[in-house]
C-alpha cells in the first residue's frame, strides 16, 4: 500500500478495532503468486503483494479469525515515520 516494502523486523504502528499498538515483522513465511497461487519465499512483501507474516505485538489485541469475525480480524499496519499505511491484513490465527 506504500513504495516501501514490508520487511522482516520492520516496526510499524497497527490499528486494529479501536485500539493501536506497535508491531514488529518477525517472519514472512510466504509471499503468494497471485497467477498461479504458488507460496514463494520472500525476504520482504512490495507493493500490492499478497503474502503470510507473523507479527510481534507490544500489547495485546482481542482477535478472531476473519472467517469468524471481519472486525476483529482484521487490521492495517502504519508506517509510523511516514504515517502511510505499509499494509492491510486479516487474521488467520494467533499464538
């Protein structure tokens, strides 16, 4: 959603429900071909790419997964820097 790319250890604010916290990239597992729907490695995720990452939150957030509850399970990753949404995501599961 930004010229910058998504990066592993990459900070960001997230904005999920009401509530905002701080985040950290700690993996990207795949990044998804969208032609042939081929799970990729990837060091980072561009610009309109689709991929699955595990993120390391500083609080908290009540989730569910997406396919249960659209509201709390999903959520958009801001540059803090730039203020410019880095990423959009849905919730598949959490530890």
């Amino acid at each position: 959603m930004t010229e910058a790319p998504l990066r592993v250890d990459g900070r960001y604010a997230i904005k999920h429900t009401t509530r905002s916290a701080r985040v950290i990239v700690s993996e990207i597992e795949h990044r998804v071909d969208v032609n042939t729907l081929a799970h990729e490695a990837a060091p980072e995720l561009a610009l309109n790419e689709i991929g699955r990452v595990r993120l390391r939150t500083s609080a908290p957030l009540i989730i569910d997964p997406y396919a249960r509850n659209r509201a709390t399970g999903s959520f958009i990753l801001v540059d803090e820097a730039t203020g410019d949404t880095a990423g959009a995501g849905m919730v598949l599961g959490a530890r």
